[in-house]
C-alpha cells in the first residue's frame, strides 16, 4: 500500500532512465540500476510533484498532488523520484514539456528527454527516472532519499504489476516529507544543536571551514561542524543527525576532498579519535579513525613492525586507508589490513567487519561511493622481524642499492627504519610531504588514478609515443600487468608527455600542477574549487585528445563536478 504524508510508500528508486513497457518485472528493472555516487553539495531541494497512490488490494492507481521529498538510507542523498499516472493516451500530466533530468548523472538524459518531451507516450509505456547528481551505489539500499523532484511517467495498467513486484522483492520504504526548499537549517534546529552539544567526546566548531579541513585548503563553510574526540562520540552524533535526516560529511584528515567555495548546506563530522595501539607480541596494530597515517607508520616503524614504511607521508587519517585502500611503492593497505570497525548508518550498529568483506582492488573498495557506513577504527597485521615487505617498486630499489635481479624477484626486504626514510626522501623530492609553508604540498596528492586498460590501447599509445618522440622513448613508457588482461599505465607519464610539464599553466596561476611532481594539482594560495576543476578537466581531456585514454581524479568531491 502507498500512502501520502508521513506514512509508508512503495517505491523503488531506479538508477538509470528507463523506456520500456509496462509489463517490465522487477528483475528487468533492477539491472538497470548503475553505481552512482554521493553528492555532499547543497540539500535545497524544490519539491513539488505528484506522488503514486496504490490502493490496497490491487485496487486501482489514482494520482493525488502532493509535495513530497523522498528520503533513501537516512544519508540525505542527492537523489529523487516522483512518478505520476497519466490516465488515457495523450493525456498528459502538468509539467509535461517541463521535465527536468538536468541533474541525471548519466549523459544519455538527453535522449530519454527527446523520447518523453513530445506526446508520442503509447499506453503501457512506462518511464522511470531518478535525479541525481553524483549520488550513491543504491542497488542495495532501501529507506529514505532526500533530493530534487521532478515529475515522471508511468503510464498504463502495467503500473499494478510493476509496483506489487517492487514491494514483494523490496518490501516497504520508509519516508518523511520537509517543506519546500529544505535545508540543512530547515531540519537542523536549536534543540538537536544542543543536544549535540552535550554529548561526551563532541564540541561543536561554529566558524571552522573545509579550507581549514583539507589538505588542498579548499572549501567552504558548513552549517556546523562537530568535532568527535572518541569513536562513541561520532557513532552518536552521526546517529542524531542521520535520525533528524540532516545531511552530513564525516571529514578525516580531508587529504582526499575537493569541496566547493560558499556555504554548504551539511553539518560536517570531524573524527579526531586517534588512539594507536601496539602489540609487540603478534604484531597487531589497531588505529582510530581519526590518528595521522604517519603517525600510525612512525610508531610501527620505531617499534619494529613492518609491512606499511612503503606507505610512509601519505597524508590523511587512518580511517580513510581502507577506503579507496591507499598504496605507493608496491605497497596497499590491502596487504597488511584484517579488519575495520564500521557504524552502520541503515542500522546504527557498531561492528568489527574483514577485510575481505570491503572488495579491495586498486584504490577501491565497496566503502569508497557509499555513505552506508563510516570507518570508525581500522586492525593491521604487521610483521614482528624489523623487516620491510618485499621491495617490488623499481624507484625505491635503487634508491635502497636493490640490483634489478633481486628487484625481479621481488623477494628483497630491508630494515623498516631505512626503507621508511627513504620512501620520504622520494615524496619530499615529489612535493607529496605536506608542509605548510609549501604550496607544492597543498593538494590532494595524486590527482588522479594509473589507467587501467586493455593491452590494445596500451599498444596504441606506445606507437603513438614512438611515431612522436621515437621508438627509445616509446620502450621507457611505464606499462605493468594489472591482472585479468589489463595493464596499468602511469597517469603522470601520460600527464607530461600531452604536454603538461610542472607547474603548468605557469606564475600567477592559482591552481596549477605541483613544480616538483605532474600528478599533483595544487592550491598556489588562494585558488577556488572552480579552479582546481578547471585546471583537473583541462589536464584529464588533453590526455585524451592525445592518447585516447580518460584519466578518473581519485579524490570524492563534495557540492563540484568535474563535468
């Protein structure tokens, strides 16, 4: 049963456009479903829209106005949908002609928006469509969503069956309507502020900015900010807020956000809990959420621990590491982690969950485009002989005297302490030690992800590098199996050879690519989002124009898009 207001409604939200048939079953539908990912921009929403109405029964299907904001897994997500029945051929509802998929994340939009602007609708067509705009990985949520409306057709008497086989896979969604235009401010009232404020571990920052909390030392201002010295602290206040449906981002170390300028309607989470615990005697480290990365690779290190020195420098919080699981020279945090502590925002539970469960890969994991949970402590097990692990990353052989035969075999340790000072003597000589009073430092480190392609187009800009540059600089084009017939290349081999070279575009730029290193794109003081997007497209579609390959940026953004 649907019901309009504060009570229950039957809907499943729909990743991807649909045109088809009335008769489509639920299993059809859901594969159209793709990954999106979340927005953390501005939550004003224009609401208005019609709202389906099932009778209980199988009754029938009566369209009732309503303003309504649809909420999906408490994460006030920018996402929306509204459908309304057209009762007879070429009756079309208000608005038609006025349907906005602006915000849809995928580009064939415009093509649905041709097939549904015009009255050509035949009955039995149904069309089904979310806003979003970078959005989230809904295929397995259910719950509330919160995001902009628009309205949407169904059209025919293959509505009944669609709906009844959406609720018998799904069950029933929850939701909770806001008034027009709902802001942060709109559902964030003195009372929840307060009782915020008095909970153990949490103070609130009425004046810090995301500028202040990201290494780029970019972004705007929150609503509010919490600071959460204790893991209990951030399980519940994200619990307060995500009760209420008050948008929110939890911020770490903040190496890995591109946030936009101005006011930004969400409360920000900062996780300072930082607690490090060693135990000598198995080598389990166990590190809070909130605890430098470095810090957790210094103290392992002067304890004799090994297996993350390779990660040393590596700005950002521990948190963040399984995440899109950080790696450098040969090394992943996939390697040494066992498990992470998640809060579970559908549930509210706490719980220790492995590794094995997040499906690590190159910088991804299934937390990376989700705000399901949130990492509130992550367990490692290193090694207890004083060694690294292997050395397999040819840069970091030389610099430690490995001759290329050992570094094939990739069996070749060394002591921790050696191989930690040598990977910071490399990222320093990189820009990618963050120093204050170094603007080469003030980036998100590496900008953006090693291609991973197929051999084909590896082959083609080897020969495209060799017909240009000649065929000695073609055999030097870093290339490595990546597994399952991929290949991955390097993103700032391609970067200066599209004609990028350090500190592009030159003085006086605000935003520019680092002097010392072209993978880092770097604030030169007082740079804005738009120009750190700017200079990001205008590197990622030359690469393109050269060498047919997408460079993918790594950080999340939060209220900018780089399309």
């Amino acid at each position: 049963m649907c019901v309009i207001g504060h009570e229950t409604v039957l809907l499943e939200v729909l990743g991807d456009p649909l045109l088809g048939e009335g008769a489509l079953v639920c299993e059809e539908l859901t594969e159209c479903v793709s990954d999106l990912r979340l927005n953390g921009g501005t939550h004003e929403r224009d609401v208005h829209g019609d709202l389906v109405v099932v009778g209980e029964g199988g009754g029938g299907v009566i369209a009732s106005d309503t303003d309504v904001a649809l909420e999906v897994d408490r994460g006030a997500l920018d996402v929306g949908v509204v459908v309304e029945v057209c009762g007879a051929v070429g009756q079309c509802a208000d608005g038609d002609g006025a349907l906005d998929l602006q915000r849809l994340a995928d580009h064939r939009a415009d093509g649905l928006r041709e097939d549904i602007e015009g009255e050509n609708l035949e009955e039995d067509d149904v069309c089904a469509a979310v806003g979003c705009g970078e959005g989230v990985d809904l295929a397995r949520l259910g719950g509330e969503v919160l995001g902009d409306v628009g309205p949407v057709f169904l059209v025919g008497e293959g509505l009944m069956d669609l709906l009844e086989g959406l609720i018998d896979r799904y069950g029933v969604f929850g939701t909770r309507c806001h008034e027009d235009k709902t802001t942060v401010n709109g559902v964030l009232d003195s009372s929840l502020t307060q009782e915020i404020a008095v909970v153990d571990g949490a103070e609130l920052d009425p004046d810090v900015t995301f500028a202040d909390l990201t290494t780029l030392h970019i972004g705007g201002k929150p609503r509010l900010a919490v600071r959460c010295a204790t893991t209990d602290a951030v399980a519940q206040v994200v619990r307060m807020l995500d009760d209420a449906s008050v948008p929110l981002l939890v911020v770490g170390g903040g190496s890995n956000l591109v946030v936009a300028d101005g006011e930004l309607d969400v409360v920000a989470v900062i996780i300072e809990a930082d607690d490090v615990t060693l135990n000598l005697a198995n080598g389990v480290v166990v590190a809070e959420a909130g605890a430098e990365w470095d810090d957790v690779v210094s103290l392992s290190v002067d304890a004799g621990l090994g297996g993350i020195e390779c990660l040393s420098g590596i700005p950002g919080s521990a948190g963040a590491t399984p995440v899109q699981n950080v790696g450098a020279y040969g090394v992943e945090i996939s390697d040494v982690l066992t498990r992470v502590q998640l809060l579970d925002r559908g549930t509210g539970e706490v719980s220790w969950v492995d590794a094995s469960s997040l499906e690590l890969a190159y910088r991804y994991s299934n937390l990376k485009f989700t705000n399901r949970a949130v990492v509130l402590a992550i367990e490692l097990q290193l090694r207890d002989d004083g060694l690294s692990a292997p050395l397999r990353f040819g840069e970091l052989a030389r610099r430690l005297a490995v001759s290329e035969q050992e570094n094939a075999a990739g069996t070749v340790r060394r002591p921790v302490a050696l191989v930690r000072e040598a990977v910071l003597e490399l990222r320093r000589a990189k820009g990618m030690v963050v120093e204050t009073t170094d603007h080469d430092t003030w980036s998100a480190g590496s900008f953006f992800t090693n291609p991973i392609v197929d051999p084909a187009l590896a082959d083609q800009v080897q020969a495209r590098v060799a017909a240009e540059r000649g065929e000695e600089e073609a055999a030097r084009m870093p290339r490595y199996p990546a597994g399952e017939g991929k290949e991955k290349l390097s993103a700032a081999w391609l970067i200066e050879r599209a004609g990028f070279a350090k500190g592009h575009p030159g003085s006086g730029a605000r935003a520019g690519l680092s002097t010392k290193h072209t993978l880092a794109l770097t604030n030169r003081g007082d740079a804005t989002s738009e120009d750190l997007v700017a200079l990001a497209r205008e590197i990622r579609d030359g690469v393109y124009a050269v060498f047919g390959v997408r460079l993918v940026p790594e950080p999340v953004w939060v209220g900018v898009e780089i399309d």
